[in-house]
C-alpha cells in the first residue's frame, strides 16, 4: 500500500453486549461442526482482551451425550443457558427425519426474541426452520438438504450455492467446514477484519473462502515455509507491496531462481500458479480495505495493484461474481457470502 494512503475506518464494528455464546448440544451430536464453534468461540484468547466471547455448552436432554465418533459430551447446562446468551450456534441436527423438540424451538424462540443472534451450521438450519425462525427470510444449508429443507419449510426462501446467509439476528451456514466461514464472519462482524484475520491464521485457514458451496477453494492456505526459505521471504514482501508491480521475472529475480523452478515452488507451496496466487492476495487485499476503511475504489485498485478502478471491478467480478461498491455496500451489513450480495 502506498505509503501516502491514509486509511479512514469504515462503520466501527461493535462487540456484542451478551458475550456469551451458547453451542447447543443433543445426543447424536454433529462432532465436525460442533468442534468448528468451539475452536472459534471456545478458546481462551487472552491477546483479544476481556470484551472476547464466552462460552457455555446447553444440552437439550439429559447427558451423556453421544457424537459421531464414539465421542460423548457432558454439557454444564440445560435450555437454561440459552436464555442468558447473546448468541446460540446450533452445529447441525442429528437426522433430516429427526423431529425437533418443541421446547428446544421455544428456547430459541425466546432467546431471538430477547436480542440473542441465533446461528445454524449445516444441518442446524432444520432446527431454525422447525422454530420458525427462517419464515419469509433467506437461509442456506448443505447442498444435499437443500430438497428437504424447502419441501418441509416453504415459506423460507432458499438460497443455493453460497457458504452462508446473514440476515441479522438469524445465521445459517451451508456444508460442514462453512460452519468455520460463518463463525469467521461473525467475529469479523463483531470485532472487524484485522481480529478476524488474526482468528483465521490461527487456524490457518483463509480469511475469505471465495466461491460457493459447490466449488473448490479458490485461495488455498499457502504452506510457502515448506517450499524453502527463498520463497517465504518474497511472499511475505509481496503481500507487503501489493501496490507494486510483480512480474514472472522479477518474482523469478527476487527468488534467485528461474521462472520454470519459481512456477514449481509456487504450485507446492500455494496450489497456484506465481500469477494467479497475486491476484488472489490482492482481491483478498481488496476485500479487506473495502470492508475496513472509506478509501474511493480507484485508492483501493491502486493500493492492490491493479493500476485502475476498471481493472479491479472487472476482476472483482470474474472472481467474486459482484462489483466493488456493491461488496463494500453489504458488508458489514450482512448477505451471502459467495460473493453474490
């Protein structure tokens, strides 16, 4: 980024009131998903200060509670404690078939009703949609539920293809791992992207997922430091100098090796050819400045490197599927993640 760029933050994202999250327990217990809200709310992070969430597990029936893979979870309360939290993660549901107790879908009920964000990942949205919670609002799921849930449930309105919906005070997210996109972007919502950020590399994972449910990751995690010690230090230099331009031949020079030895280093350490691992830094530089700061579109492209504001919408558009402005306008906000806000 030009050094001369000074960076103006955006809508300052606010922490919730209620740090308490509440993760909803049942036997038959969804193991993948219920263990992606606990890495992301569970952990004790005492870098973030005393405004980062809590949380508290609630067992719907009384334990132990089974979980795919043998596991059993003792929960340290009931329906109780989702009436204290200030949000409520339901990790999936134990069956498309499974009915939902109804004083489960009360306890949620209430809990909205009081000001609790109420969040479903993957299957999850079954409980939502039983709970009444989704009528005549936009909600996902996994792909393969997608004809189950809109058959039992009309009267929300489906969206397909995307990692997750926000609509505010209810969350839903689409497959397994979207859970962990979704919770990502809660914090992001809550504490803004540099927070955010930091979480995801903790998990080494992406900050953004581009793409739907029914693609592949666009932007692996870079795995740059097994690929040598020539290669790390120009990533890391790059990313520092987006704005810059960075040819085959100059990243070839920077890494004292050949263009044919750099585009093999690039391939084992990203997944990604030295051209398409730019682009991706820099829309994903782009996102960030979009969702953080006021900069004009035209500060941001050359802020990324991408010399001109119809350069960036175009790639912003071949890669996200939505312009610029139309990104920075739905964030924070809330919408689908594809991007297709």
């Amino acid at each position: 980024m030009p050094r001369s760029v000074k960076i103006v933050p955006s809508s300052r994202p606010t922490p919730p009131a209620n740090p308490l999250v509440v993760l909803v327990a049942y036997d038959r217990l969804c193991t993948f998903e219920f263990g992606c809200a606990v890495e992301v709310f569970g952990l004790a992070r005492p870098e973030m200060g005393p405004g980062w969430y809590r949380c508290a597990v609630a067992g719907i029936e009384p334990g132990p509670l089974r979980a795919t893979g043998g596991v059993q979870v003792l929960a340290e309360g009931g329906l109780d404690l989702v009436a204290r939290a200030g949000t409520v993660i339901v990790p999936g549901w134990r069956g498309v078939e499974a009915p939902v107790p109804e004083d489960l879908c009360a306890a949620l009920r209430a809990a909205q009703a009081n000001g609790a964000r109420i969040l479903s990942l993957c299957s999850g949205a079954f409980v939502l949609a039983a709970a009444g919670l989704l009528d005549g609002r936009r909600a996902t799921t996994h792909w393969r539920y997608a004809e189950a849930l809109t058959a039992r449930h009309p009267a929300l309105r489906f969206v397909p293809d995307v990692l997750y919906v926000d609509e505010g005070d209810v969350l839903t997210a689409a497959g397994s791992a979207a859970g962990l996109d979704l919770c990502l972007h809660l914090v992001r919502r809550d504490f803004g992207p540099e927070i955010a950020n930091r979480v995801a590399r903790r998990l080494v994972l992406p900050a953004h997922r581009q793409g739907g449910q029914a693609q592949y990751v666009e932007r692996p995690v870079p795995h740059e430091r097994a690929a040598g010690s020539r290669l790390g230090p120009l990533l890391d230099r790059v990313r520092r100098d987006l704005d810059q331009d960075w040819p085959v031949g100059r990243l070839a020079v920077e890494a004292a090796l050949s263009p044919r030895a750099l585009h093999r280093r690039f391939r084992e350490a990203t997944g990604l050819s030295p051209g398409a691992w730019l682009l991706a830094e820099r829309i994903g530089h782009a996102r960030t400045l979009l969702e953080s700061t006021r900069l004009p579109v035209p500060e941001v492209a050359a802020a990324c490197g991408f010399g001109s504001a119809a350069s960036l919408r175009h790639h912003f558009r071949t890669t996200l599927g939505t312009s610029p402005a139309a990104y920075r306008a739905a964030f924070p906000a809330g919408g689908s993640l594809r991007a297709a806000e």
